[in-house]
C-alpha cells in the first residue's frame, strides 16, 4: 500500500493490490513520516527575500484598508443623500 520511493519520500503505490487497511497506529506512524518528509522540503527564505515579502503584504494591506475607507465614504455619502440627516 505505502513504500518508500529512491529519494526517502513515502508514497502510495499504484500498481500494488489492494491491502488491508492500516491500523489506527501504523496510520498516525505513517502521516508523522509524511510529515516530517514535506517539512524536509521547506526552504527558508533568505533575509533579503523575507522583507520584500513583508513590504508586498504591508503594501497590500494598506491598499485594501483604502479601498474598504474609500467605499465606506461612499457609502455613507449615499445614503446621507437618500434618506438624509435627521434634524
């Protein structure tokens, strides 16, 4: 059902026949392996790449909070004009 490819990644076999389905334990074993396997993967970025990061989503933020401000302005204008301000 599961084995091991060349590079120590567990994957599913395709062309092995149907087995008996895994233990509540062997199955939790298997997803910590699988786990640990992908987290093998992950790549850090450098310090360069992590503030360029940060800026885009700061710069985006900022351009959503405009967006969301400038549309509530609006808002508020039209229905200032539709039902008008109480005296």
């Amino acid at each position: 059902m599961v084995q091991d490819d060349g590079k120590g990644e567990i994957v599913a076999s395709g062309s092995a026949p149907r087995e008996k389905k895994l233990n509540v334990f062997a199955r939790i074993a298997l997803f910590i392996r699988q786990v640990f396997a992908e987290l093998r993967k992950v790549v850090t970025p450098t310090r360069q790449e992590l503030l360029k990061y940060t800026a885009v989503v700061l710069g985006f933020v900022v351009i959503m909070m405009a967006l969301v401000y400038g549309m509530d302005f609006v808002f508020l204008w039209v229905t200032t004009q539709v039902f008008g301000v109480p005296a």
